[in-house]
C-alpha cells in the first residue's frame, strides 16, 4: 500500500485502499470479536487467540516493513485498524494500541537491529504480546518527572527494582518495554527505556486489576525485584528514554481517537436499533422527537469527530517517528480531547435512549458507556491535554 493513500483523498475521505482496510476488518471483527464482548466483561477474561487472528490476517505490525513481518502499510491504515477493531470490542481495541504503539513501533524505530530481529516479527504475528511498563504507584501524569523505578548497571546486565502500575496486556505480555532510571540525579534526564522478557527472574505479575470498563483488556501490577536485564536490551540510548516515550506519545493519542470514532459508531448503531424496536404509548420510540433529537446528534457529533481525526493522522502520516512535536502534539491533544468529550456525550445520550435497560449491566450499551471513561484518562488525561494545548498555543 502507498504511504500517501490518504495524501491523494481529501483529508476527510477514505481511498479505496483505506476503505477496504476498514471493510474487511470491520467484517472480521463482528465475526470474530463481538461474540466475545459479554464474556470478556463479565469473567475479565481474556481470549488467546486474538493476537495470532490479527496477525495472521496481516493486521499486526501494520507499520512494520515487509522484511521484519510486518504488513508495510501506513500509520493511517494502523489507526483504522483500531477503528474497526474497538467498534466491535473495545477492550481488544485497546489491547491492539498497547501492544503496536506503545510497545512494538517504539522498539521498531528506536533499537537496534539485533533487538528489532529478536522482538518484532513475533509481535507482527501474534506469537509475542508487547506491554508498556511506564506509569508507577505515584507516578501517573508525572510519569517520568517522579519515576522511582531504578536500572543499576552491573557488569553485562542492568538490575530494574520498582513497581508500575496500570498495566495494559501486563498479564499475557510476553515482552514489557519498561521505563526505569539508569541516573536519578538527572530526573527525567536520567530515564533508558528497556526491552524486558517477562519470564525473566525478579519480574512479578503483583495483582490482576479489576476495572469499571474495558474489563477483557488485561491489566496488571508489575513488580520488578532484582530483575537482571541484558545489557543488549537497552532501547535506544542511555539515559535518552524520554525521546523513546516521545517519539510514539503523539501517535498513540490519535489511534486513541480512532477507537472512540468506533465505539461512537456503535452508540449509534444500537441507538437506531433500539429506538426502532421499543414501543411505548403505543408506537415505537423513534417517532419521539426527543429520541430522534438524540439520534440526530449522535450521528453529527460522530461525524464531525471523524472529519478530525482523518485530518490530523494524514498530517501526520508522512512524518517519521520521533518528528511529531511542536505543532503536532497539539493537534493530537485537541483530537484525542475532542473524541474523549465527543464519546461520553454520545454514549450518555445512547443509554438515556435505552432508558432502564442501558443501565442493566450485560447490555452492550452499558459496556460501551463504563469503557468510555478510561479513554478521557490514559495517554494523558483531559487536564494534561488541555495543558499541551494551551502551552502550544499561548507559549510556554
């Protein structure tokens, strides 16, 4: 696929290669995923299968080159593949960001060759899940400013000791791109990132977390006591881990954005079906004004949000990884803040639709509604948000 496929369409249109991505992927993800919401919420449980299904369709490592097995295409095709993906199953969805952003493409475009060879074909196909050790205990939108998490090198080996928290995939990850200080006099100066096997000695899965929503997204406490990591492991540079977190942190808000454009699509698509099948006072629900008032506003709000988010991911499909600051990191602060507000709102008005059964737990719309309010909080809250907007357009 062309790097420029979205280049060639206005920014708010699809080509035809993009169209197909969401397609064919949305066709797979209401086969394959949407079966699995109910039980994934109500048992937290999580299907093993999912990771080799997307790689086997070529739907992992979307932007990983050919040679490495990844699927060669562009960031845009990866963000409509969590579109798809979270429309059908938002608790896979988020999975999908934590292991291909978060982990995957920031040891692709900051480690070595070897490192590269030994990680990302695996994570291209399924057979290796990536996580993110970053946020700690004390430490969350200060994630790097209060990290206590330390890397004291001995002889070919780095000791970690530290605890993080928050972990998205922690428990089925079989490699963590962990976060610890190698000189903590320096602060946030002082961070190296670390590729980290999960099997290694002194690396501890402390507790399983129970959540409001994306309850089938698996998240842990990871506890690292004494864990001994190879010194050919280190991502990127020696005290330079903070270009490593930034180098994917921009991107990783606009695929966030991406998933809530599913999930609002969903909201609408269960709103229309409810609202048509509901009968009260003696005709359905949707010849009521205030309901067809509500439907009215789900679908323009998911539509202006749409219009957005195709924008900034095709400015920034043609940039390379660790170029989007500045300007950039505005525009997906404003977008993932958008999408954020814009979800909640439609979600809110689709259980007021659903009346008394939205409430009721095992209702798709209820699960919808709880995982919601995690996308207003991760990748940097709405507060932190608002922050780096303001700060890039009233100057620091």
């Amino acid at each position: 696929m062309s790097s420029t496929a979205a280049s060639a369409q206005p920014w708010f249109a699809l080509g035809d290669d993009h169209k197909s991505i969401v397609e064919q992927l949305e066709r797979f993800a209401k086969d394959r995923f949407w079966p699995l919401q109910e039980k994934m919420d109500d048992e937290e449980w999580w299907p093993e299968e999912v990771f080799p299904a997307l790689g086997e369709l070529g739907y992992l490592g979307c932007t990983v080159p050919e040679e490495l097995g990844g699927a060669g295409l562009d960031f845009f095709s990866s963000a409509l593949v969590l579109q798809a993906v979270a429309k059908w199953n938002p608790s896979i969805g988020l999975a999908l960001l934590a292991h291909e952003n978060l982990c995957l493409n920031n040891i692709l475009h900051n480690a070595t060759p070897e490192l590269c060879a030994r990680y990302v074909p695996g994570m291209s196909n399924g057979t290796i899940v990536g996580c993110l050790g970053l946020t700690e205990p004390g430490a969350g939108s200060d994630a790097l400013g209060s990290m206590r998490t330390t890397a004291k090198r001995d002889g070919d080996h780095y000791v970690l000791n530290g605890t993080k928290l928050y972990i998205t995939n922690g428990p089925i990850a079989q490699v963590c791109l962990v976060y610890a200080k190698t000189s903590p006099e320096k602060g946030a100066h002082g961070i190296t990132a670390f590729a980290v096997d999960t099997d290694l000695p002194g690396f501890e899965i402390a507790q399983k977390m129970k959540k409001m929503g994306m309850r089938g997204s698996q998240t842990a406490e990871i506890v690292l006591r004494d864990c001994r990591v190879p010194v050919e492991n280190v991502v990127g540079e020696v005290d330079r881990g903070v270009k490593v977190v930034m180098s994917g942190l921009d991107l990783e808000r606009i695929g966030l954005a991406f998933m809530m454009i599913g999930m609002c699509e969903r909201a609408l698509e269960l709103s229309v079906d409810y609202a048509k099948s509901r009968e009260q006072f003696g005709e359905k629900i949707s010849q009521f004004q205030f309901v067809q008032g509500m439907v009215a506003d789900i679908y323009a709000e998911t539509e202006s949000l749409r219009s957005f988010c195709y924008q900034v991911a095709a400015e920034v499909n043609h940039l390379e990884a660790g170029d989007v600051r500045g300007e950039v990191s505005k525009r997906a602060a404003a977008v993932v803040l958008q999408a954020g507000l814009v979800l909640m709102r439609c979600v809110d008005r689709a259980v007021q639709i659903h009346g008394g059964s939205g409430y009721i737990w095992e209702m798709e719309v209820n699960r919808l509604y709880r995982a919601g309010k995690l996308l207003q909080i991760g990748a940097g809250t709405n507060e932190v948000r608002r922050i780096i907007i303001a700060r890039e357009i009233l100057g620091r």
